[in-house]
C-alpha cells in the first residue's frame, strides 16, 4: 500500500464512505504492518520464542516449615 493509497483511504472515510472494501483494506494493511514492527522488534517483542519460559530440570523443594510472624501468631 503505497502513501498515496494511504491517503485516498483517509479522505473516504472522512467524506463517509465508509464500506466492506475499504475495511477489508485496513485489514489487510494493519496486519502488514504489525508484521513489519515484529520484524524491527526482534527479540524485544513479547510473544518472541525467546522470551518463552524457561523451566526449571527439577523443581524447586517444598518449603516443610511455613514461619510465621510473631504478630499473627495466636497466642
């Protein structure tokens, strides 16, 4: 979509004219662009595979002994 498409879409929509066509263009053009912020994010972007989390080999132990606060325990 060139800058000039750009445009002629605004002013349509603008003067009303409003339709399925120039929907399904927003569309098409909303979804080329988040492709292209992805691309210049990398790995910055949230949903990259780098940034998937990362599990532990074995899990963490239990904590058996929950200490509590000397003001909440009941007396």
């Amino acid at each position: 979509m060139t800058e000039n498409d750009k445009s002629l879409l605004i002013q349509m929509i603008h003067a009303g004219r409003f339709n399925a066509h120039i929907y399904d263009l927003l569309c098409e053009y909303n979804a080329a662009k988040t492709k292209e912020m992805i691309k210049e994010m990398g790995t910055k972007w949230c949903c990259h595979p780098a940034n998937a989390t990362k599990r532990l080999d074995t899990p963490l132990p239990i904590l058996a002994d929950r200490v509590t606060s000397k003001i909440l325990r009941k007396k």
